[in-house]
C-alpha cells in the first residue's frame, strides 16, 4: 500500500457524474467541465480517475473515455437520483468506498480535484486519513446562491459551513473567473489561496460549421432571425426575461424572427414544471408560432444549433462561470448576456457581445434588436468573439493552468516533506 504513482489525479465530482447525458436535471456545467479537464489533462500527461455517485444499479462501475481517464461511480446512499440538497448525509460512505478503491488498487493519490463543495468535503475528510494535497473548484457558491433566494434549504449553514472551512484550509481554490474570486474574498473568507484558471470549450468541435451550412442542416431560412437560448430550464437560468424580451422586439412583427429554447426536461421533475411555466409564458405573450422547443442538444447538435443562431442570449440572473455563453462565441455567434458573474469576465461588451442588467426585460429586448437588425455589428462581435475563446478558453490552456498549478503543488509538498525528514535526521 501507499505507493503513489505522481502522475495519477483524481478528480472528485459526487454529484456531477461526468459521464452522464448533459443538459437537463442536475447535469449541466459541472459534468461538462469534469469530462473535458479529465480529458485534457489526459492529454497533458496525467493519468486521470473522475469519481462520481453512482445514480442507477444499471449504470456500470467503469466508463473509459480514453486510455488514462476514466469515470468511476462509488455507491453512496440508494442508487438513484437524489437533489443536491440531500446528498451529504451519504458522503461518509462515498469517502469509505474511495478509500476502499484505493486499496484495492494498491496506491494512494497524491493530489485531488474537488468539484462542488459537497466533493469538498469528502476531499477534505480523506485528507485527514493520507497525505494529499487538495485543489478545489466551487462551481457555485452557497453564499451567493443563498442571497437570491427567499428560502434557504435546510442544509444552508452546512453548506457555508463547509464552503468556509474548504477555502481556509485547501491547498489552492480555483476560481473560474474574476469576479467568483471577488465573491469568495467579499463573501466566504478573506483567508486562503485562490488561483484564477477560467473554464474552457472545444475549439474545433464548436466553430467548425458556417451559419449558411447550419441552417440548411437544421431546415432554417436563410433569411430568418434566431435568438437562441441554450441551458437547463431552472429559474436562475432567467429564461423568462428572455420571453418577454422576445415580446417587447421591434422585429417581433417580422416573421423571420425565431426563438428557439434548447434545454432537456422530464415531466414532473423540476426543469419539467419550469419548462411548462415557460410554455406559459411563451402561449400568453402570443409566441407560440414564433418560439420552439427541441429539447435536450446532444455534443453534435450543440455545434448547429450555435452556428445558426443570429444571437445567443444568456439571462441569468447569477452565472458563476457559464459555457454556453463562450459555446457560443466559439461558434462566432455573439452573446447578449446578464451582466453577471463569470459572464462579466467572458463577454467584453460591445467588443465581442453585449450585457445588460439582469431581469431587464426592455434591456435584453434592444441588445437583441441591435444585434438582429445590425448583419455586420453581428459578424464583428462574431469574429472578436471567437479569438478570444481561442486565445484563453480552450480546454487545452486550461488544462495547461491546471498542469501547472498541480506540479507546482506537488513539487512544494516533497520539498517539504524531505525537509520535514532531514529536520526529524
Ligand atoms: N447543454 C447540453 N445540451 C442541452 C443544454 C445544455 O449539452 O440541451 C450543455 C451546454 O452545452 C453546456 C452545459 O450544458 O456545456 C451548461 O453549462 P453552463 O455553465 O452554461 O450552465 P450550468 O448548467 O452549469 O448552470
């Protein structure tokens, strides 16, 4: 036992299996972000294990993506979906059963990527048991999600609790962007170390396919006006600003104008109930022969649909980080997006898209119309858009930020450990 192999990480995801369908229920950024840091750290030279909570009996033990990067599901609690909200009580034994993998392999790792602070605390539980050094990336965090809503879960102060403890204590915080680093500092604790490394998108997948080839592909007019809006159907995502924006357009006469609201939804679940609180919406303000569904985008259609769009629009009312908006610019598409969050740090208004004050609805309604009656304002955001993603948000310079923080970390820790070991000589 104990024997580390240096180049093998792990990374901590319990409830954002990175293997899952994504775009709908819980699965959305965080699942996206695990795959493809796993991935590209593959690349980079690690050998990568992404675990995760098992969610189904039929969903097998070991997903391999590549040769060094596997997804690998613990059993913690009943297999089956359970809310975020509910999952902590189980994390013990999701703990218990990554020790127990470990030993079955035959090694400890070195180094962790906590996802999540749920993850956070298993991370920070198995290092009181094996030296590690723990990286965390929030994704969201409680204290900011908490201040937008009317009321906490019962779990609330365990969260901040454990989101305080993760910062103070951890080897390195990543933040995804600037301004979730302001957050943690205002918000979480002044104490800690953070490193900003933002996320990142698949530069040749996204923006490999021109508007004209997209839409013949999707059976779009050429002539025709697409806002587009991608994401899960949660409140937070603000899609109905998005409607009623849609409603206020000086083009709303025109009948090229189309909205498309992409994003998978299960009856009964919640992204289920807002979906039809949406329909609603989109049926009272007279939409319904204007606006439409498709449903859950798969990893191809993702590409298309981008391609299409005139303008992609991201209403958040918070955002920590946000991929859809840099899917987008990838693609050339701008992004009228709240100005918010992560999309602060991604979206240089009137450079490569534009921001305006979430729940605006009179707000997002003109972006939108400037951006539609303007082909060539539209091409500019477009292009400036897209050099930016490639420039700092590919998975590849992430993964490489990554790399670099990670070996940093590992050579300080044999260094203080020979130390410690010629101190105790
Ligand atoms: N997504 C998808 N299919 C859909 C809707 C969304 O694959 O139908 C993906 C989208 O491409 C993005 C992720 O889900 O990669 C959403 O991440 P984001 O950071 O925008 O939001 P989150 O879901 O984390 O709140």
């Amino acid at each position: 036992m104990s024997m580390n192999q240096i180049n093998r990480i792990a990374l901590i995801s319990v409830t954002g299996d990175p293997a899952a369908e994504i775009g709908q229920e819980e699965a959305g950024g965080q699942n996206v972000y695990v795959r493809q840091v796993g991935l590209a750290l593959t690349k980079a030279g690690w050998s990568v294990d992404m675990f995760t909570r098992r969610l189904s009996p039929d969903q097998s033990s070991i997903v391999q993506h590549a040769p060094n990067c596997r997804t690998i599901r613990l059993t913690a609690g009943p297999a089956t979906f359970i809310s975020r909200d509910e999952v902590f009580g189980y994390l013990p034994e999701f703990v218990k059963q990554l020790q127990a993998f470990q030993q079955k392999e035959g090694f400890q790792y070195s180094l962790i990527h906590s996802n999540y602070w749920l993850s956070s605390w298993v991370g920070m539980e198995l290092k009181k048991h094996q030296p590690l050094i723990q990286v965390h990336t929030y994704h969201s965090l409680g204290a900011v999600k908490y201040s937008s809503v009317s009321e906490r879960p019962a779990i609330a102060s365990t969260r901040l609790a454990t989101e305080k403890a993760c910062l103070e204590t951890v080897d390195r915080v990543v933040a995804t962007s600037p301004q979730e680093k302001e957050h943690m500092r205002s918000l979480v604790s002044t104490q800690g170390l953070i490193d900003i490394i933002p996320c990142g998108t698949d530069i040749e997948r996204l923006g490999a396919t021109e508007r004209p080839a997209a839409r013949q592909q999707l059976n779009i007019p050429a002539d025709a006006k697409i806002v587009l809006y991608v994401g899960r159907f949660d409140r937070r995502k603000g899609i109905e600003t998005l409607v009623r924006a849609i409603a206020k357009s000086s083009l709303r006469g025109n009948s090229n104008l189309q909205l498309i609201i992409a994003g998978g939804y299960r009856l009964g679940a919640s992204d289920g109930i807002e979906c039809d609180r949406i329909r609603g919406i989109v049926k009272e303000l007279g939409l319904e022969a204007i606006t439409s569904f498709p449903g859950r985008l798969t990893e191809s259609d993702l590409p298309m649909y981008y391609a299409a769009a005139d303008v992609c629009v991201v209403p958040s009312h918070y955002e920590p980080f946000g991929l859809v908006a840099i899917e987008a610019m990838a693609c050339r598409t701008p992004v009228v997006a709240s100005d918010v969050g992560g999309l602060k740090f991604t979206v240089v208004p009137e450079v490569n898209g534009l921001l305006v004050p979430p729940q605006d609805e009179t707000a997002f309604a003109k972006a939108i119309d400037r951006i539609l009656s303007d082909p060539t304002l539209r091409d500019n955001l477009g292009q400036t858009a897209r050099q930016r993603v490639e420039t700092v948000l590919s998975w590849d310079s992430v993964a490489s930020g990554l790399s670099c923080l990670y070996n940093k970390l590992l050579s300080q820790s044999a260094f203080v450990t020979e130390k410690s070991s010629q101190v105790a000589a």
